[in-house]
C-alpha cells in the first residue's frame, strides 16, 4: 500500500464521491459547528426551500461572536447594548428552536467561544471533518482532525445534506525542532511559521504540523498553532494524535465512554502519516532560534522579534500602506512603542493557560496609567476554573477589565472596540485595518509579551530570559524610562543586572584590544560601554573572565540575558557617542 499522510488518510475516509477535472469532491461532515454570525441566512435558505436539518445529532450551535461581555448585559437583566449584535443573538435562538438544533445560550455555563468549547466538551475527535462559519475552525486540527472554514452558502449546504463540495487540497509538512527559549511560546511560533512561508504561502494545502517541538506542546499550545493555519493562507492545519491528545479528551462530556473509547482509541492511533508518504510541500523551522514576536502591520505575516527594526520594503506599496496606517516608520525597533489597550482572549489565546501565563506576570503589578486592559476568557468554563485558581482576583488587583466569555475585541462585533488611532496589543489572530475597529492599530502578540505590555504602557521585551520575568523590577524600569528614556534604562538596568549574577575572583584582567587590565571596581563602567561597541565584544570579553563552578553554570543564561538586552538596546542607542559610533551601531 502506498504510504499516506495524515490529512489524506483522513480526507479519503470521508469522500463520498472523488472529484473530477471537471467536478470537486463530496466530503462528508462530522460535525458542524454553527454560530450566531453565518448562520441566519443558511437557516432561511432552509426554510425558503422547505428542508430541514439533516443530521441535527452533528450539528451544534453556541453564540460568541456577538455576545456582550459585560456580566450585567449576560446576568443582570440589562438589555445587549448593540442593538445589531441582539438582533443576531435573538435570530439564532428562534432558528434553532424552529429547526431543532442544539444550542448554548447566552446564559448557559458551557457556552464560549466556538472553537474553545468544541474541545472543551470533547465534540474535537481525531479523525473527523469539522466545518464551521468562522475562518479560525483550523484550531481543531490540533486534534488530528481536518477542520476548516466555511462560507454562509455553504453552511446552508452542510445543514441540508452533511456533505460539502471541495477540492482535494495538497500537503504542506511543517517541521518544527528544537527548544523553546525562556519566554517564547506557541504564538510566538505561529507568527514566526507566517512570515516565513507568507500569508499565501499555505494557499491549497493543509499544513501537517512535525517534529520534536509539536510534540511537546500542550493542546492548548497545538490549538494555537493551529487556529492561525489559515493566516498562512493553508486550508487547515492538522497535528497528529498522541498520548497527550488522548489524555486531554479522556473523560470529556461528548467523547467516547467505555468499551467505545477503547475502539476509538484503537481507530485513533492509527492517524498519523506512514513512514515514506510524500508531502508537496516542506519548511523546517529551527525553534531554538525563535523570539518573542510582535506584528508591526496589517496582516499577520508582518511580525518581527519584539526588540527588533521594522524592516524597510522599497518599492513595496502594501507594506508602505500597512505602516501608513499603522503611524510606523521603517528602519525603527517597536520596542518602547506605547500602547492605550491590551486585549488578552480570543481562540487563539483565550484559555486557561493563557490567562495563568498573564497572571503570572502581573501578580503583585498594577496596569501602566491610560492602559485598558481587557481579560476575556474563552470559555464560561475557562472563566470558572480561573476564578477558581484566583487569577480573576490579580487581574481585578492589577486594574484589568474582568469579563464574560466571549469573541470580544478579536473583531469587535459585541462593541468591544479599540478607538480611532490607537494601538492594542493583541493575543488575538488578525490585525487588518480596522480589525479592532475603526482606524485602530493591532499588534499580535503572546499573553505574556501582551501582559508585559499592559504593566509598563509600551511594548516591551519583558520575556525573553527567566531573569527578567523572575528579578525584574517592573515599575523601576517603568518609572526611569518615563523619566530618563528607553536607551539610559536598559543602559542602567544591564549594568546593575550583569554584575551581581557572576562570583567573580580577584585580581583578574579583563581583555581589551590594547591589553590593558582593568579592576573589578570597573566591571560596570566597562561593561556600560562594551553596550555601545558590539554583541560580540561584550561576549568575547565575559567569556575570558575568571571561571568557578558557578560562573560555569550561569554563562548561558548570562550570555542569554546579555544578547537579548544588547538586541533591545542597540536600534535604540544610535543617538550615543559619535557620528563614527553611530555608524558602528547600524
């Protein structure tokens, strides 16, 4: 038998009918996921046709992306305040009553975010088709399932038949190898996965996510990675099932129980792709190398390393279009940018790992003065377990906005906008123009770069190195870098942080090109001043210091600290020294 990859083992157990040169393919739906947005014109098209649902045991619906947040719109009896956003909560209520569809209402303690609460209730299975109205049903491919997006039309088709026409998409394999550094995360890794194959690079294929650094990401980091497929422009992203997938939906209300989870456990395991099978496609991404991302236009393949420079695009009118809207200008670093809103939620970063990793950050902190920082769980179920742990209490102690579940200010469909020029720091998946709202400015972001940026009011590096999450003292940097600048803060923090991490023995002679010795008195000074000259200098000379056993155990996290401070600070110094230094810097 030929060898198969994942995505057509399961592509060929579901097509009904092959497609032609001249006709697509039938595939047949498991399960369709239906929400308030995509769903009033298939449900008229229905009746206008006199059809009905044709397996309402595959079809669920819940309401999100409309939904207001605030708990006294939900609980407390106040009316929804968008009048547009209550006409469509109220239209998917009287279709699924009419149609008998299975719904989440507004009040329900299992409603959230479709793509949260698919897994969530265990309805995610490896091995299934999963369609529904919302560009982001590639998260549950996490799963080992092939799940992608549909359009409204096509929703009514899946209601009246279960069945779809599509072509055959081609396979993409993205391999991933490597650690994580201290600080970088799955978000991190999907943006840098979209700027290195494009925003079209995916279009037609379904990405197969591979290798060491998949496998060791939780499910709620795959449903990251593969929520964002689709900026890629690829049909679905898919991971395959393992030990973890299972152990995640063991015990779930909607997954198999019993003597049928033991045979969907056989079934499953099979949901990987053989040795020798063929991909069309193939990238290798080294994920040791990756930092903390941040995008800086308008579309999520324009994202770079938070400290670094917004790359110049001569020649390129969307790029000079995106950073005109944007009010950035090429060649500068976005570290130190400041920011009115930091939104942490959406499917993409909405569930209870996202919020622990913010809180994390934020215990004891309070939000930078003229910063609104939403928190919106994923899930009625996230909410719950949050509050369980506490975590709403640090995010009410630190002064961010609590709230119900919910799609929220990812799109802004409930009212939950961003003004006019401002910019948000996003742990959502899309930063078009007026995403958020009109003329806001969205920087994509992980929960914890978006938390960091909600404590000092401006983007920040804040988690590239244990050092800066664990000692740090954020309201110092805060404070010195409204009163002395970026570049004499990071100057002044290396100094006080470099020195005290190393046992230093005495005498000891620190190298320099002329081979003059210096006193351990100077260690700052010099090291101040080894900022200006280069990285390489900087650790060329701390290499050459005495060692002890502990200096040998802290140089890589020192030399880590070091480069990331250096990376941050150098864009940020060319107003030092001389025109010649200056020159040196660039």
């Amino acid at each position: 038998m030929t060898p198969r990859t994942l995505f057509e083992k399961v592509w060929s157990a579901h097509e009904v009918v092959a497609e032609t040169p001249d006709t697509p393919a039938v595939l047949y739906v498991d399960l369709h996921l239906t929400h308030e947005v995509t769903s009033p014109q298939a449900f008229s098209m229905l009746r206008s046709r006199g059809l009905s649902v044709r397996r309402l045991d595959r079809t669920f619906a819940t309401m999100d992306h409309s939904t207001p947040t605030e708990s006294a719109q939900i609980f407390g009896g106040k009316p929804i305040r968008l009048v547009s956003a209550a006409k469509q909560v109220a239209q998917l209520e009287a279709n699924c009553a009419e149609f008998g569809v299975e719904l989440l209402k507004l009040q329900d303690d299992r409603r959230g975010i479709v793509h949260i609460i698919g897994p969530e209730l265990g309805l995610t299975q490896p091995g299934r088709t999963i369609v529904c109205g919302d560009s982001h049903t590639s998260t549950h491919g996490a799963f080992g399932a092939l799940a992608f997006g549909i359009g409204t039309t096509e929703v009514g088709h899946v209601l009246a038949t279960q069945c779809l026409l599509q072509r055959k998409p081609k396979t993409f394999a993205v391999h991933v190898e490597g650690a994580f550094r201290p600080g970088v995360t799955a978000k991190d890794l999907i943006l840098a996965i979209i700027r290195e194959v494009g925003v079209s690079g995916g279009t037609g294929h379904v990405f197969e996510y591979r290798g060491s650094t998949i496998r060791a990401l939780s499910m709620e980091e795959r449903m990251t990675v593969c929520n964002m497929s689709i900026e890629a422009g690829a049909r679905a992203g898919m991971v395959a099932p393992d030990e973890t997938t299972f152990a995640y939906l063991r015990g779930r209300p909607r997954a198999p129980q019993g003597a049928d989870w033991d045979r969907a456990l056989e079934r499953w395991r099979g949901l990987v792709t053989d040795p020798g099978a063929r991909f069309d496609r193939e990238v290798t991404i080294d994920a040791a190398r990756l930092q903390p991302m941040i995008t800086y236009g308008t579309n999520p393949g324009m994202s770079i390393g938070v400290g670094d420079a917004i790359p110049a695009r001569d020649g390129d009118p969307v790029h000079a279009k995106a950073l005109e809207y944007m009010g950035l200008q090429p060649g500068r670093p976005l570290l130190g940018q400041p920011v009115q809103v930091v939104f942490l939620g959406s499917c993409t970063n909405g569930r209870l790992t996202d919020l622990r990793a913010a809180a994390e950050l934020l215990k004891g902190r309070k939000v930078a003065d003229g910063v609104h920082f939403l928190v919106v769980p994923g899930s009625q179920q996230v909410k719950r377990e949050a509050e369980a742990e506490g975590l709403d209490r640090v995010f009410v102690e630190a002064g961010a906005d609590w709230r119900e579940s919910g799609c929220s200010m990812c799109l802004g469909m409930n009212g939950d906008t961003v003004a006019a020029g401002a910019y948000c720091v996003s742990t959502s998946n899309r930063n078009f123009e007026g995403r958020q709202g009109t003329g806001a400015r969205t920087l994509l972001a992980s929960p914890i770069t978006a938390a960091a940026a909600a404590v000092i009011g401006f983007t920040v590096v804040i988690s590239t190195t244990p050092i800066w999450l664990r000692d740090f003292d954020l309201y110092r940097w805060r404070d010195r870098f409204k009163r002395d600048g970026l570049t004499a803060t990071l100057r002044l923090e290396l100094r006080e942080m470099l020195t005290p991490r190393v046992s230093l023995r005495e005498p000891f002679r620190w190298p320099t090109e002329d081979g003059e010795a210096r006193d351990p008195e100077r260690i700052k000074e010099l090291v101040e001043w080894e900022i200006v000259l280069s990285t390489d200098h900087v650790h060329s000379s701390l290499r050459d210091l005495p060692r002890d056993e502990r200096w040998d155990a802290a140089l890589p996290e020192l030399l880590s600290d070091v480069s990331a401070l250096l990376r941050d600070a150098l864009d940020l110094m060319r107003e030092l020294g001389s025109a010649e230094d200056r020159n040196d810097l660039s």
